[in-house]
C-alpha cells in the first residue's frame, strides 16, 4: 500500500506551524530533507524558512487538525496489574490492538 508522499504526520504539521508562527523548532535531517523536496521549506544560514507554498499548506492543515480534535478520544491502557514489590503479575500479558 503504497503511501501519499505529500501527506504530512501531525508531528511535521506540528513543527511547520511553529516555523510559521517564528518559533526555532528542532528539526532532523530527514525531516528538513523531506519539508525542502516538498517545495514547503528553504535551509540556508538563518536556518528553516517557510516557503509561500510551505505557509499556504500550514494554514490549509490547521483546519484539518480541529477536525480531528473533534474525533472520539483514543482508549487509553491500563498500567499493568502489579505486586505489592511493584513488579508485574503474572500471566497477564497484553494483547496488541
């Protein structure tokens, strides 16, 4: 299943709307590489800058983002069952869902 490659995560939706907003993120390698092969940002000596293109999807995301703050909340997990040392029970794994 091939993957969308101008499809952006919450977490690089994240650091471009905190260049947008001036902030200096941390940025890896791969991200600044990816964010630069998108056209969305320009590396130079001053560090990250958005492009027009970069703003233009930044502000186009947010309202995507509120849209998926309105979703029904993730079931969190229950720590583990554990002993009066604080050690795990035995024989209650944990499925992956």
């Amino acid at each position: 299943m091939p993957l969308d490659p101008t499809r952006l995560s919450p977490h690089e939706l994240l650091i471009l709307q905190a260049l947008a907003r001036g902030q200096r993120p941390t940025v890896t390698s791969k991200h600044r590489t990816r964010y630069e092969l998108l056209g969305l940002v320009r590396d130079g000596p001053a560090g990250l800058q958005l492009t027009a293109e970069g703003l233009r999807r930044t502000q186009e995301m947010a309202a995507t983002v509120v849209e998926l703050e309105k979703a029904p909340p993730v079931r969190e997990q229950r720590p583990p069952a554990r002993d009066a040392m604080g050690r795990r029970k035995r024989r209650r794994h944990t499925q992956p869902v």
